[in-house]
C-alpha cells in the first residue's frame, strides 16, 4: 500500500508543471536572477492578495520578522512578548534584533496568544507583541491590539503558517504595523527553497524595509542604512507567481479536507481542532488532532505508511537555547500539556478523499474505536 505523507509537493508539481516550467524558463532567458520584474509583479499580486498596500519579498519568514522589527525601531534593551508555543524562529527573531523574548502562555481552543497573559508579561521595556497565527488559525487580534494600543505598543503578526488566513473580515498580515510570511515549500502558498515576505500599509516602513533587504541601497553602491542580503529571488518569485493563481481554491480544498477528517473522527476519543463552520477565518495549514497517547499513536502512524508529525515537541522556554531566559518547568502549563499531546495528521490540497479515510481508520485501529 502507498504511503500518505505529511505534504505531497510532487502531486502539486505534477499539476502545475507546464506552468512553472514555462515561468522558470522566461526568468532563464532574461537572466534577470536577483530582484527582477517577477519579483516585482509578486509583491503587487501578493499584496492584492492579502489585501494590503505593500509587500516586500525576503529571503525566507524569519528575515521577515527580523526585518520588520528592525525597521520597527527594535533592538538592543527591548523587549516582545511572544507565544511559549511556536516555532522557534518567532523568538530567534526577537534575539537576532538584540532584544529580548518574553513569554506567554498560549489557549487551549485555538494553541494562540492568551490576551489575558499579556498584562503579566508587560514591563516598562516591552516595545512590541508578535502574536502567530498558528497552523493557519488568526489569533485574538480584538483583544491584542486592545491591549498594545493602551499601551502604545507595535504589534507585528507571523503569519508564516496563515496564507489568505482572515479574522473576522479582516486579513492575516493585515491587521497590525507589520505581517511576515515564510514561503518554505510546505506552506500553503511555497516555493521551490526558502522565501518570505513582509506586509504592510504603512508607506516609510515599506520604504524602509525595502532599503534594508538590499544592504540598505537607496541606489548601487549608494547605503543610507545598514542593511542585509535578504532577497526574494526571481525564479522563487516566478514560482510563486503560478501557485498564488491558485491558493484561493487549495485553501478551499484544505477546509473540505478537514470536513472530512471531522466528520470521520468526531465520535473518536481524541481532540478535534476547530471545524470550519465555527472558524471560517482558518486556513488549515496543518491539522493538529490532541491526545494523551501522542507518542505511541505517531509511532504506530509512521508504522503504517502514515506520516504524522509534532508540531511542536518542545515549548520555547525549554529548550537549551533559551535557558538564559531564566524561564523553568511549569511557567506555562497550557504550552507544556500542547507540547505533549499535539499530532498533525496528513493534509494538502492534492490529498484524496480515500486517503483521508485511511489515515482516520488507522487512527480508529489505534484507539481500538
């Protein structure tokens, strides 16, 4: 029997073949590698997309935060509130402009931003909070931007898992002085490597943000600000200029997906993430079951031709790099118990009705439902 993996990029690629390859080739015969007219017409069509003014190609999602903060005044002595449970780049961003992340504990319903730690987590350095849309779900922005805007405090969103994601009525990336997207392969909008973007409709942080890609040119050879190589190349944007076409309808496809997966599973005795129709918003780039028997449940998954995976088996404040932080066991608990009970099950827009049927019987048979 085939395997089902996690994300099956070849079926996608076989899809859009003659596309991309037709796309790849004109950035071959203009040989315009490193900022050209694809990239260009990316950042446009991305920002319609998203629905903002402005859209500024980089090298991969964690140059995104690092350049949105830096061109958001942050650094040395500051400090931003960031989610215990995440991926690491959220805070490695926060490191990398010289300040320092500060913790809070994520909700149980959704695995976002709790507003209702931030107010423990402010001190009078705290300059910014980055609240992450979590596998393609809009975190609490009513209540986040509440909070900063009383406190006179930037807000910039990682929306590296959340392409097209909405909160209410309002965009994913949108919603804030900044938003950071990665477009590494398996997003549900990737590219062939590593890229990424930031949004925003805030004209000089556009300005500045596009000077400071670019080792900080205003012109060749002319550098107003010291800056970095963080590009969007050309035959990336190329690629990204095909699937974008089509990123309305995979997201559709996702939301179908996991109909699917809800109505197989929902008498079984794990924890289901939000359906659709209670959180029309999500855009389902992972599927995040919870259980108590996580472990053995992946094991037995990964035995059976499955690829399930964690995202993530470790809590920011526990792992080795951030022991400095001076955080321990138990500061917060909702992250520690997620950390230990979330599962992400196969999904991609390409994936068949009969293979989601197969990975819920193989979830079935563990269970013994």
């Amino acid at each position: 029997m085939n395997e089902i993996p996690l994300v099956n990029l070849r079926r996608q690629y076989d899809l859009l073949k003659p596309e991309i390859k037709d796309a790849m080739e004109r950035v071959f015969m203009t040989s315009d590698f490193i900022l050209g007219e694809d990239v260009t017409f990316f950042e446009s069509e991305f920002a319609d997309f998203i629905g903002v003014k402005y859209a500024i190609g980089v090298a991969s999602g964690t140059d995104a935060l690092i350049l949105a903060l830096k061109a958001c005044g942050v650094g040395s002595f500051d400090e931003v509130i960031v989610p215990a449970f995440t991926f690491i780049a959220t805070a490695y961003a926060v490191s990398s402009c010289g300040a320092r992340p500060v913790l809070v504990d994520v909700r149980e319903t959704d695995f976002n931003m709790d507003p209702e730690k931030l107010a423990d987590a402010c001190t009078p350095k705290t300059k910014a909070i980055i609240p992450v849309h979590l596998y393609g779900c809009a975190a609490q922005m009513d209540s986040i931007r509440a909070f900063a805007n009383k406190r006179n405090l930037l807000v910039i969103e990682d929306a590296c898992q959340a392409h097209g994601a909405r909160y209410g009525q309002e965009p994913a990336g949108g919603m804030s002085e900044a938003g950071a997207f990665s477009f590494y392969p398996g997003k549900n909008l990737g590219c062939f490597g590593d890229g990424g973007i930031v949004t925003t409709n805030d004209d000089n942080l556009a300005k500045k943000i596009r000077t400071m890609r670019n080792y900080g040119q205003s012109k060749k050879y002319h550098h107003d600000l010291v800056g970095f190589n963080s590009r969007l190349d050309s035959l990336q944007a190329a690629v990204l200029r095909v699937k974008l076409k089509y990123l309305k309808d995979w997201n559709l496809n996702r939301r179908k997906l996991v109909d699917v997966y809800h109505e197989a599973l929902k008498e079984v005795a794990i924890g289901l993430p939000c359906a659709p129709c209670f959180n029309p918003g999500h855009v389902y780039h992972l599927f995040v079951i919870r259980t108590k028997w996580r472990d053995d449940l992946l094991n037995f998954l990964l035995a059976n031709g499955i690829g399930a995976a964690i995202h993530y088996p470790v809590p920011i404040h526990l792992h080795k790099a951030y022991e400095s932080l001076g955080y321990k066991a138990g500061d917060f608990p909702v992250a520690e118990l997620l950390s230990r009970q979330v599962l992400s099950l196969p999904i991609f827009p390409e994936m068949f009705h009969d293979e989601i049927l197969r990975v819920v019987e193989a979830v079935r048979q563990f269970l013994g439902d």
